[in-house]
C-alpha cells in the first residue's frame, strides 16, 4: 500500500471535485503529431474540456468506490460561474458554503499526442522503441506526454496545494483496431487517456494498493527448491525455516541467495529492520566479487528504507479509513 500525497485529518468526511480549468486550456485546439506525414494534425472534433471533464469524473468516481470519504461531490464544470477570472477565490468561505471540507480542482489538462507507425523511413522515432522494447515490432503505436496540474484546499488549513501530473502513455498493437484506424477510435484512445489519469491522480489522494515486483535467488539445491515453492505459494515461516538453515551451507554462494531470500522473507512478514540486516550479512557473502550482485543488495536496502518511511505516513492514514468504514 502506498501512502496518499497528502496526510487529511481525521474530519475531513466530505470531498468537492471540480474541473475549473483556471489557465483556460479550453481555449487550446487540440492536434497531434503524425509521424507518417512529418505534420501536426488539427482535430477540432476533439475538446479539451470534453476530455478534462473525463479526467475528473473519474477521479470522483475512484474516490467514491473507494469509499475513504463519506462523500464525493462530482462538479465537473458546472460551477466555473464561481471562479471569474482575476478574482481572488476565498477557499474557506467556498468550503463552507458547499458544505464540504475539502475541494479538489483540476487547473489545467494538455496532451501532447505523437501518432507513429513503423513501416516508415522516420528512424528518429528509434530512441523510443529501444526504451519500450514491447513495440518494436509493432506496425503503429502513439505516445501521449500529458501534463495536468491540480489544486488542494483543505478545510482549517490555510495552505493551498499545487500538484503537477506529468505522465507518458504509450498505446500499442494491444489495443489495435479498438482505438487505432480512424478519428472515432482515436477520439476513444484520447478519451481512456483522460479518465487513466484522474484514476491515477486518485490513487495518490488516498492509500491505495499498488502491485510491485521482488526477486529472489533461485537454486539446484534440493533444500532452496523446496523453500521456493514455500514461497510461491505465501508460506513464508516454512521458507523461512529453510532458507534459515541454508544460510550456514559450507557452500558460500548458497549461503548468500539463503541470505538475500531471507530478506524477501521478514519483508513479506513486516519486520523490515531484520530484512535490512539480512541484507548487509548477504552483501558480503558471495565467494567472489560481483558488482551486480552488490547493486541489487543496495537497490533493496534502499528499497527498504524508503517503505519504512512510507509505513509511517500510512499508520495515520490508514488509521482515518478505518474510521471511516
């Protein structure tokens, strides 16, 4: 689980999501790149606010399924008349006359569209393929670099809270021919982008739950194999009893994946101190020098550390939501 952006008290039971569009992105008419024609591509059929009201009822829609908050108010536009430009918004005196204790506005939603298609001589597009080596044989595939910028007011809080999203999304022959071939799926793509990104600006309002990758050493050894299935199947402790006792194998490199795995093990039971430790016993353990092996330890304990800071903002927050259901 990863800790929300922001740390709400405990009072904060009602939510107002708004799409004010405060630097007028509204305004911009929207195009994209194609790479085939070497040209920007006007689409005016394709609206911004369209699509920034996308981004923002999804947001609402992941909080209130969610259910962190007692209540999300979803709207969208429809209250701009609010916000005339030039005015200074008294943030208190809104919160309090919609009856809410903390609002959410998205100020401003760009994207930036490049539309490319590899049965082409434009090799400048390589750098791209070598970074998402998923699509290099793909016959087309578009990069969208989007930027969005939120704002915060909380209730008894006297800050207001800027948030900038920068995110890059890149749609490939996996969604082909649903969002690929003409401007209707186009406009499709351009839309899941939209309600991707207020989802994903969602997940860093509240804790929310995020799948991450570990490694762990694998072996011949009878004894590591069988920890290994303890493992693929969540029996930590039994691993643990294994890998414990490999730990001291006269064969040092066995004795060091017992080690490393052995981190993995009190990480996935909660005790990150004797993880860490784990790890510095192993950094050492190999029978010979091996720089990756000794990145990879560092890589974790940093790793590591790095929860152990997030643990604690999530102690408070998770404790709000508990109080909440």
């Amino acid at each position: 689980m990863k800790p929300a952006i922001l740390t709400l008290p405990d009072d904060i039971d009602t939510i107002a999501v708004f799409n004010r569009n405060l630097y007028k992105s509204d305004t911009i008419t929207f195009r994209y790149f194609d790479v085939t024609k070497n040209d920007s591509i006007f689409d005016r059929t394709v609206h911004y606010r369209n699509l920034s009201n996308k981004c923002v009822d999804a947001l609402a829609n992941y909080l209130d399924n969610e259910g962190y908050f007692l209540k999300v108010n979803n709207y969208t536009d429809s209250l701009n008349y609010l916000f005339k430009e030039g005015d200074l918004i008294n943030y208190p005196e809104l919160l309090k006359k919609l009856k809410v204790d903390a609002c959410i506005f998205l100020d401003f939603f760009k994207l930036d569209d490049i539309l490319i298609n590899n049965n082409n001589e434009y090799y400048y597009t390589n750098s791209i393929i070598e970074d998402f080596p998923e699509f290099s044989g793909s016959t087309k595939f578009e990069k969208i670099k989007a930027n969005l910028f939120w704002t915060i007011s909380v209730k008894g809080d006297t800050s207001k809270y800027f948030c900038r999203q920068p995110d890059d999304l890149y749609y490939g022959n996996a969604v082909y021919p649903d969002l690929f071939g003409n401007d209707l799926n186009h406009r499709n793509l351009l839309q899941n982008t939209a309600e991707y990104l207020g989802r994903a600006f969602g997940a860093k309002m509240i804790p929310s739950w995020l799948k991450v990758e570990r490694s762990y050493y694998r072996s011949s050894n009878t004894d590591m194999r069988n920890a290994e299935k303890y493992c693929l199947t969540g029996e930590w402790l039994k691993a643990a009893d294994i890998y414990n006792r490999e730990t001291k194998n006269r064969n040092r490199n066995i004795a060091a994946k017992a080690k490393y795995n052995m981190a993995l093990v009190c990480e996935m039971e909660g005790n990150l101190d004797a993880a860490i430790d784990w790890l510095i016993l192993y950094y050492s353990a190999y029978k010979w020098e091996d720089e990756e092996h000794k990145d990879y330890c560092k890589q974790y304990i940093d790793l590591l550390a790095e929860r152990k800071t997030e643990i604690k903002r999530l102690e408070k927050q998770v404790r709000n939501r508990e109080n909440k259901e």
